[in-house]
C-alpha cells in the first residue's frame, strides 16, 4: 500500500492564534488539514491515510472527516512533544494499517496544503525505484550559512542549493528503522525524517514539487495560501486550468 501520513501535531505559537491550532483555520470556509487530506483522498494512488494530531483535538478531526467524508483516513491518533514524535507515532499508526515490510509511506505537514497529483505521484515513483523521495524546490534567493554568533561561515552556490519540503517518502520499514534507532539512542532534535536518513548515512534522492508548495507557519504564510488558492479557483472559472 501507500499510506500518507500527515502530521498535525503542532500549535502554532508563530500563527499567534490563542484558540485554535493553525491546521484548523479556515481557507475557502474549510480547515487547512481538510484541503491537506482531500489531496491524498483524491489522488488513484493512496490507498490509506493516517494523521498524527494534536491529542486535544483528535476528536474534531474525527468530526471533520466524517462532516467531508473522507474515506481513506483509517486512524487519527495524538501527536508527540515534537515533531519528530509526532511523526513517529504516525508511522507506528501506518504500520497498524498495513505491512511494515512492503508499504511506502509519504511523510506531509497537515500545514501544506498546496501540493499537486504530479508530486505525489512522482514521490511514489521515486521511492520504488530509489527508495526514497525528497521533494524539494530551487533556491530563488541567495542562501547564507552562519554559526552561533551569526557570522558568516559559507555562502552556497545557489545554483546547486534546493529548498526541502514534503512530501518526503520512504519504504514504512527504513524509515521506522531510523527513527527506532534515533530513539535507541535518544536522539529527538531531528527536524524531519531527511535530516535523520542523512545522518544515518542513507543516500537519498530528490524530486522537484511546486513552488507554492509553502508550510502554513505564520500570518504572512496564512495570507499568500489564501491568495494562491484564490488564483487556483480563478484559474478554474476561466478555463486556465487543465
């Protein structure tokens, strides 16, 4: 099977919303996770979907699959203190679902909702023939690194620099295998699961996703996905959009 698993574990203190968590406010009248879930629901080649959530909230998001009827969701379970945890408890979900030795996971923030088919589709063809699929996009802008002090250690060729965001994709068992390990060694400072499979010596390999493809962390994020799904429904009115 593919199995997405969404992770909805975080608060958003960078949204600044004191009563609700940023993957249930509300783009087109809908919650962000929904138009983050429908694009798995939609897609010929998910066969399952698990959500990692915010345990407060397990029980709305229970309501809201329901109210949109969202078929392919086969378990919500409560997120972690990070998110590497949230991320975990959302594979362990997926493998309750499938088989741990033959599925293939994509691993996506309930915050991103404006991937496409092609990405997924793509993330899935990788994997069955790499093993893995970063989705990543083209640094538009000059990156500098620096170190504590900010100062200035390296500024990357641009050229040969990319952006990575998700989906990011694994065989179930590689990537529990990792994180297994990471726990072993009570390694939790992991920022997603590429970081991880790099620092345990996986080779990986890349896709290139959307640009649009943004996380939903701050206000200013929340206002340009609002604009990009205006564009998306415009786009569609007037017959722009295959």
């Amino acid at each position: 099977m593919n199995i997405a698993v969404v992770f909805a574990g975080g608060v958003g203190k960078r949204m600044h919303t004191k009563d609700i968590p940023k993957q249930f406010l509300k783009l087109h009248d809908k919650p962000i996770i929904i138009h983050t879930l429908e694009l798995f629901e939609s897609h010929p080649e998910i066969d399952a979907i698990v959500v990692s959530c915010v345990s407060d909230w397990v029980g709305y998001l229970n309501d809201l699959v329901n109210k949109y009827n969202l078929k392919k969701v086969r378990k919500i379970v409560p997120g972690g203190e990070t998110g590497q945890e949230s991320i975990y408890n959302g594979l362990k979900a997926a493998e309750e679902v499938g088989n741990r030795d033959k599925d293939i996971v994509l691993i996506h923030d309930g915050v991103r909702p404006l991937i496409n088919k092609k990405t997924i589709s793509d993330n899935i063809a990788s994997v069955l023939a790499h093993g893995s699929a970063i989705t990543c996009v083209k640094a538009k802008e000059t990156i500098v690194e620096v170190d504590e002090n900010e100062g200035i250690v390296d500024i990357p060729d641009r050229a040969q620099a990319r952006l990575a965001r998700a989906p990011q994709s694994f065989y179930l068992n590689d990537i529990l295998n990792a994180h297994e390990r990471a726990i072993s060694e009570n390694r939790f400072d992991f920022i997603d699961s590429c970081s991880m499979l790099t620092h345990y010596g996986k080779k990986l390999y890349l896709i290139d996703g959307p640009q649009e493809n943004i996380k939903i962390t701050t206000p200013d994020d929340f206002y340009t996905t609002r604009a990009l799904l205006d564009a998306k429904e415009n786009a569609q009115i007037y017959g722009l959009e295959e």
